[in-house]
C-alpha cells in the first residue's frame, strides 16, 4: 500500500480515530486505525465497543492499493508532527508503515488489515431521513448535557431520538431533570424511534468538523442497520458513524413532558440567568439547593448552607403574572442555569404549580425542559426572600 494525503486533513482525522479507538490493548481489538487504499480512495477506519467510523479523505491519491493496521494513538502523533509540512507519503516496509512528510520520516509498526473489525457502510433497511447539520447541532446542544454519561442507572445514560409526527427530536434525562428538544421535519419516509448512547452525539460533533470545510457544513442522513442494532449516519459523502443502539425498554417521558401547570408567565432569560448565577457561582448546587419564590413581587432565590453561608436575589420585575399567591419551589439551582444557558430566546415561558411539583421552561414550544423539585431542608421554612438588587 502507498498514498499520497494531505497533511493537514490526515492529522485532524488521524486526532478523531485516536479518540474512537483509545482504551484497548490490541489493536484488532479497538486501538487501531485502518487505512485502505483503494483506486478511487483512501479510507480510515475505527472502532470501540459501540462505536465505529469509516472517514474518506477528500484530498489523496492511491499509488499502490491495500490494507493495513497502525496504533490510533502513535498514529495521530506522528502526522501532528508534521500537520503543516503539505502533503504525506504513507506506505508499507515489510511489517513496518512509513510515514514521510518534508524532512520528517516514522516507521511504525503495523499488522495486516484482514482482522479488523470493519466499520459498517450506510447500507440500510427502513426508513432514511436527512437533516442539515445545524440543525441537529441546536438538538444535542440542548440536551446531550442532561445525560448521565458517568452514572451506571440504565435510564439516564442514553438519549432517545424520535423522528414522527413531522418532527426530529431528542430526548433525554438524569433522574432529576428532563431536557427535550425538537425541530420540524416533514418526510414521508417513516418513523423510528431509538435510544443512542449519549457518547455517539459527541463523537458525530468531531466527525461533522472534521468532515466541513470552511464555508459550508453537511447534510446527515440517518437510518438504521438492517439487523436494527445500530443507528448509522451518513455524514455528506465523507463519513459513515455507526453507533450500537441501547436494547431494552426506555421509560416513557411522555407524562411528566405533558403535565400542564396552573401558573405560567413569560420571564426575561438574560435576566432569569443573572439572577440564578449570583447565587450558583458562590458553589450553591447539588446537594445543597436553593429556594425559588415566583410571585407578585417577581422571582426570588436564597440559599444557604453552614459551609457556603448564604446568599440571596430577587428579579424584581413587575407583571409577569405568576399570581398573588406566592409560590416556594426548593430544587438545583444549575440545572436551572443549565437550562437557560441553552435557550437562545429572549423570553422563557416558566409554569409552576406547587412546592412538590417540577419547573417547567419552555422555549417556543420546540424545547422542554423540566426540573424536578427537591424537600426542602428545614431552615428554609421561616425564610423570606426579599432583597432586591
């Protein structure tokens, strides 16, 4: 095998493969990078355990076809080296890969290609749908980051993504707080529905870079394998991404996303912002809470903790029709926060209901974002939140 490549391109894919494929002592076993050379194009492949790219490179020529397996890892370090110097010579010595660039010459070694784990074609059965990249972008910035990627419970670490109804949309959550967004999508190509681990968004952010140029971005086309366990994404005519799906029974959302609460006003999110990171940024979350108050008087929050003290704010502004009554929700102050820095209106819609029940934001009807109430502590029952700043 012999190609010429561009240095630049290779480096930042050989950087994407590296991650894919970090984490496994033998290399058909996850930590090596395939490169195959056909007479039209060049291709790099990787894989983990729910995870497998194949990348075309858009800028390579094949001088000699084949196949071979090289270190992720040792491979992307050797074409950072020499990311700047035009365009890379790789071929294969025996059982060695070399790798030249300007002055600069690697020997790495390699094994062949035939037992790798190939990473699967766009090859479908069922329905496909393509959507611009910039839209499936806004989904996952607005809720990837709910996932509980850490946590080892079978409900919060996967992300559902529902193509129905004329809509693209996902949904997921932690336990204690529930983000969904959607966009339009008219198709008549059918629905499907299925549960993606939240990794699989942040790898499809890599791949989408590594595959844009600098003035436009593609097109995903997505659909399912046809023994239905993985979710493949076309990305424009330069990648494949396909990722195990997770099995098994998702809990329905659908309830706690319907409620329908007593009391709803339109708040200022810059200013909803404001005043909840005045008080998240001296440490006050998790465990440790805070009191929101929604009034005539606007929206107050308090917190305090023997180890924090306390602190206080009020959003004093009139007319925003939460009622005479006031209403005390004692729940994370930086899920709330986590929420508004997600939003890009100006305005958020807020309905409450009472002290045990969630928070709800809303943004135009196509993101929804529940935050569930937590008991609140017992020095908070005689508390009144009146500063106003």
């Amino acid at each position: 095998m012999k190609i010429t490549a561009s240095a630049k391109e290779l480096s930042a894919v050989a950087s994407l493969v590296a991650i894919i494929a970090k984490g496994s002592e033998s290399l058909f076993q996850g930590a090596g990078v395939l490169i195959e050379a056909k007479k039209d194009w060049v291709e790099i492949q990787a894989c983990d355990s729910s995870t497998m790219l194949r990348f075309k490179l858009a800028e390579s020529d094949t001088l000699e076809e084949g196949m071979i397996v090289v270190s992720a890892d040792t491979f992307a370090k050797a074409l950072k080296a020499v990311s700047g110097d035009g365009l890379v010579t790789i071929g294969t010595e025996k059982t060695k890969v070399s790798i030249r660039a300007g002055t600069s010459r690697f020997s790495l070694p390699s094994e062949p290609g035939d037992g790798f784990r190939f990473a699967p074609r766009f090859d479908t059965e069922g329905p496909v749908h393509t959507v611009a990249w910039h839209r499936i972008a806004s989904l996952i910035r607005r809720t990837v980051f709910v996932a509980d990627e850490t946590g080892t419970r079978y409900a919060t670490n996967q992300v559902v993504m529902a193509v129905r109804d004329g809509s693209v949309s996902l949904t997921t959550t932690d336990g204690r707080r529930i983000a969904r967004a959607r966009i339009e999508h008219e198709s008549t190509d059918g629905d499907f529905t299925v549960s993606v681990p939240p990794k699989a968004f942040d790898t499809l952010k890599r791949v989408v870079a590594a595959a844009s140029t600098a003035v436009t971005s593609p097109n995903l086309t997505f659909g399912i394998s046809p023994e239905g366990n993985l979710l493949l994404v076309k990305v424009g005519d330069r990648a494949v991404l396909a990722s195990c799906l997770v099995a098994g029974d998702y809990p329905d959302l659908e309830p706690p996303l319907a409620i329908s609460l007593p009391v709803s006003a339109s708040v200022p999110r810059e200013a909803f912002l404001s005043l909840v990171t005045r008080v998240t940024g001296l440490g006050f979350k998790g465990s440790n809470g805070a009191l929101f108050t929604f009034g005539p008087n606007g929206i107050g929050l308090v917190a305090k903790s023997s180890g924090l003290g306390e602190a206080a704010s009020r959003l004093p502004v009139d007319g925003f029709g939460f009622g005479e009554e006031e209403v005390r929700i004692f729940t994370d102050p930086s899920f709330v926060a986590d929420a508004l820095k997600a939003m890009e209106t100006e305005t958020v819609a807020v309905s409450i209901g009472s002290e045990i029940e969630p928070i709800f934001l809303r943004e135009d009807d196509l993101f929804t974002y529940v935050v569930a109430s937590m008991q609140q502590p017992d020095e908070f029952e005689s508390t009144v939140v009146g500063v106003e700043v």
